[in-house]
C-alpha cells in the first residue's frame, strides 16, 4: 500500500514542490513541463506484459537505462533543459523508489 502513494507522491508532489520553490515566477510553467517528462513511460508499451507491478522499471525499459539516466543527469547542466533534466530525474527517483519497495 506504501509503495503507490510513495510513487505518485513522488511523481506529482516533488515536481510541485520544486516548482513553487526554484521557479517561482513561472512555477505553472515548470510544473507542467516536469509532469510532462511521464511521457518516458512510452516505453512500457513495447514490455510485454505492459503493466507489471512486481517489475522494477530501472533497467528494465529503454528510457529506464542507466545510459539514460547519463543523459537526463546531462539536461541538467544547460539552462535551457533544466527543467526537462529536472523532471527526468525525479521521475527515475520514483521509478527507483518502487525498486526499493518490492
């Protein structure tokens, strides 16, 4: 029961929160393009089966890969894919959570 209020709380939450902390005066903006950045789970499309609670994301999927994640971690360093990089990475945190909690 943990695991998915840990997760979408992740997912919703921390977006928000960083938003309204780190872009204050564009935080509808910056909110928008975090929760955005779910679309990543596209890739669950080609698992088969799509959807299974007991699988850990991380590694699994190909915008779940470590490799991946070098370059959502990359996004972060140009101003003009912070946002984006932010997103990704937060959205690998709760994919990993979930890891975590199996």
């Amino acid at each position: 029961m943990l695991q998915p209020i840990l997760h979408y709380s992740i997912h919703i939450g921390l977006p928000l929160v960083v938003a309204l902390l780190f872009f204050k005066s564009n935080w509808k903006t910056a909110f928008l393009i975090m929760i955005a950045t779910m679309a990543i789970d596209l890739d669950h499309l080609i698992a088969n089966p799509i959807f299974d609670p007991n699988r850990c994301s991380i590694n699994f999927h190909p915008l779940h890969t470590y490799y991946a994640m070098v370059v959502y971690a990359l996004l972060l360093c140009f101003k003009k894919t912070r946002i984006v990089g932010i997103g990704l990475c937060i959205h690998m945190l709760a994919d990993a959570t979930d890891c975590l909690l199996m």
